[in-house]
C-alpha cells in the first residue's frame, strides 16, 4: 500500500511545480486553444474513446462507459501532458526556437456504485490561454518610440459528475453535468527607454457555466470472436458568463476598476458518434467524429470569428494478456492511429486545420497500477493562407491507480 500513497505524493508536488512557457499564438482567440480531445490510454489511438468499453481504462468523454468499470474497483487517474513546439510566420523561412510546455490536464476518480451503475467525478482543463508578444510603436511626434509588451494566461477549467448505468443486456446511457469556471487575463505593459513611461494594464475576465453531457452506448456479448460497440454523445449549447476588472498601474500607484458584464461567450451544441470493434478482447479497431455547432461570434483580432468545428480520428490497439489463476489479465498494450480537426475559429475566412499521427502503449507493473503513454507528431495551420504554422510534438502520461472499494465486505453493498 505505502508505494501507491508515494506515487499520489509525486503526483501533488508535479502539479504545483509544472513548467509552461509554450507561447501559443492562436490561444488569443475566443476562450484560447479548446483541450476536448482524450487525455486517457486512448489519446494514442486517435483519440477514439466514445466507443471504448474496456475495463482497464474508461474514457471519460462518453459517461456510457462507466458501466464497463469492473465490479467493486476504484480508478484514479491522473493524466499529464508535455508538448513542444516551433513556430513560423508568413514570410518567414525560418521558425522560432521550441517551446516546452508540461501540466496536469486531468484528475478524476471513478468506481462502480452497484450492479448496474458507476460513477466518476473530476477536474480537467477545457481551454487553455498563453500568447506573448511586444512590438515598437511612435508617439505622435514621429521620432520618439515606446514598446507595447501583451501577454495572456489563465483559461478554462471543467469540474465535473458522471453517472453511468446499464439499461437492459447491450444499452448502457449515461450523463455528465460540469461546472465550467476559470479567469482570462491579458497584461499590457507599456515602456520607454528614451521617456519616463512605465505603465501596466491589467484585464482579468471572470466566467463560469453549466455544461450537461448524455452519452450512450450499444454493445454486442463476448462470446463471439467479434464484439461490436456504438457510441454516441451529445450537448446542449450553453454561454459562459462572467465579470470583467481592469486594473492600471503606473510606477506603483494602482487604480482598479470593474466592469459589469464582461465577455459573454457562448459555446456549441456538439455531438460525437463512434464505432469499436474488438477480436477477441485483444485487437481494437475504432473510428469517431465530432462536431461542434458554433455560432457566429467576433472575436478580438481582425477578421476573426468563431464558426462550426469538427474532427475525425481512427485508430488500432493491441494488448497483451497474461494468465493468472483468477483468468486473464491485461499485461501491456500498444495503439496507434490519425486524427483530423477543424478549429472553432475562422481567420479571413479560412478554418484553421489540424493533422496528426499517434502512438503509444502501455503495462501493468503492478496488478494495482496501469501506466500508460501517447506520442502525437502534428502540424497546425498553413501558410499558403496567411497562418502561423505550428509543427508540434506532444506526449501524454497517464496513472491509473486501482483498488478494491472499501466497505464492500461489510455492508454488502455490491450482493
């Protein structure tokens, strides 16, 4: 037991003293750079987890699957991400230096609650904002410049609930109710080597929403060599809304000010459809789409808007099973697959696309640990229509602590 509670020791002091530094040029759009896609065993596979029912690892974005836990076990979960990054700009041959960027992106607990239900609950991130940048600019008179530094932080975090239950011997139908919050801030620091100028403005948008998520999936048995799983999710629109303060500041003396209102941002009706198909519990071929409805909405660049998004992944897993005196157990594991989206923004009328490839695996050290991994290599944006280009390589690392729920002995809760 002592070797399960060091791991959740090194796991808190990891997310206080995780390192960002990623400047990511698009994330000054909207709400910043959406982070929906699969932080669980399936990011290596293309991102394919609507349809997944596999009990050595749910996906949280389907609560269908909650069903699939297995019987009387507690799953925690921590799922991590590092990412790097090289930048180039239209006109340019070169790129920028890489970026590095690693930080917990989720945190959940599940377990099955009886027979025919499970539940789970967690924190993970839902947007994420972190840009730089300062240009020189003249004063009226024409000869004396000042610089104009801009940077953004901050984001949106999810908060969520999910119950999953069976209904009859091949349905199981689920729901996720979230609590969306997080702050947007954007520093502008204004300075003059030439002049006295030292002046800092401060905006910092407050905003929070309720998001509700049902889920279903239909399954085949297991006793033939093929089994067929269906899954489905789908979300109602809902808009984030919040307070807006604006703070200055100027060689230490500070004026603070808030604004009633704020950004009121709504977000799509979305909707995922996918399809696994199983030999034999070892080899996984699944496909997924999604789709997010977007409204019209400017945002704060020229000629930019939010517009419909979507996204296409495929993928394949093989795992590995030993034989134990309880059966067969899952050893280790190894996927690969393809993924395709669309951005919720549009620049001078052009979307902005993304094109991936992953891969990964994982093992079982311990019959109460998995760990497991995903490499994704992608390019996003394009330069033939005036687009930052992003050349990226990011990795996922996930934890997946297991045990027997306490209690269950005594009360009988599971009989």
């Amino acid at each position: 037991m002592k070797y399960r509670y060091y791991i959740l020791i090194l796991l808190m002091q990891a997310r206080v003293g995780f390192s960002q530094n990623v400047t990511s040029p698009y994330s000054i759009l909207g709400i910043g750079d959406l982070e929906t896609r699969e932080f669980s065993r399936y990011s290596s596979a293309g991102h394919t987890g609507l349809a997944q029912r596999n009990p050595n690892g749910i996906s949280l974005n389907n609560p269908a699957s909650l069903t699939a836990l297995p019987y009387k076990t507690i799953h925690f979960d921590v799922a991590m991400r590092g990412k790097v990054s090289h930048f180039q700009f239209p006109g340019e041959d070169t790129g920028t230096a890489a970026s590095k960027d690693y930080v917990i992106k989720q945190v959940s607990l599940a377990f099955r609650l009886n027979k025919k239900t499970g539940i789970s609950a967690g924190i993970r991130q839902y947007s994420a904002i972190n840009y730089k940048y300062n240009y020189d600019k003249l004063f009226l008179d024409g000869n004396t410049t000042y610089t104009k530094s801009v940077e953004g932080n901050g984001g949106i975090n999810q908060v969520f609930l999910s119950a999953g239950r069976t209904a009859g011997t091949h349905w199981s139908v689920g729901i996720t109710a979230s609590w969306l919050f997080g702050t947007l801030q954007r520093t502008t620091t204004y300075t003059g080597s030439s002049i006295s100028l030292n002046l800092l403005q401060q905006e910092d948008n407050f905003l929070n929403a309720v998001k509700a998520e049902a889920g279903i999936q239909y399954y085949t048995g297991t006793a033939r060599r093929w089994q067929h799983t269906a899954g489905a999710t789908f979300s109602a629109a809902t808009s984030l809304k919040g307070q807006l303060t604006s703070s200055y500041s100027e060689n230490g003396t500070a004026i603070t000010e808030v604004l009633a209102g704020g950004l009121q941002f709504k977000l799509p009706v979305t909707a995922g459809l996918a399809y696994t198909a199983t030999w034999r519990g070892q080899l996984q071929l699944s496909i997924q789409a999604n789709y997010a409805h977007w409204e019209k909405q400017k945002v704060n660049y020229k000629n930019a808007y939010t517009a419909p998004a979507a996204g296409f992944g495929a993928g394949v897993q093989y795992a590995f099973f030993k034989n134990v005196f309880q059966g067969k157990i899952e050893r280790s594991f190894l996927s690969m697959g393809v993924h395709t989206s669309t951005s919720y923004i549009r620049i001078n009328n052009q979307p902005l696309r993304d094109y991936a490839i992953t891969a990964g695996g994982g093992f079982n050290p311990f019959p109460q640990i998995s760990l497991y991994t995903g490499f994704e290599w992608g390019v996003k944006g394009q330069l033939a229509v005036n687009q930052v280009r992003e050349n990226y390589m990011q990795f996922n690392l996930g934890i997946t602590l297991k045990d027997i729920w306490m209690g269950t002995q005594k009360t009988g809760r599971f009989r």
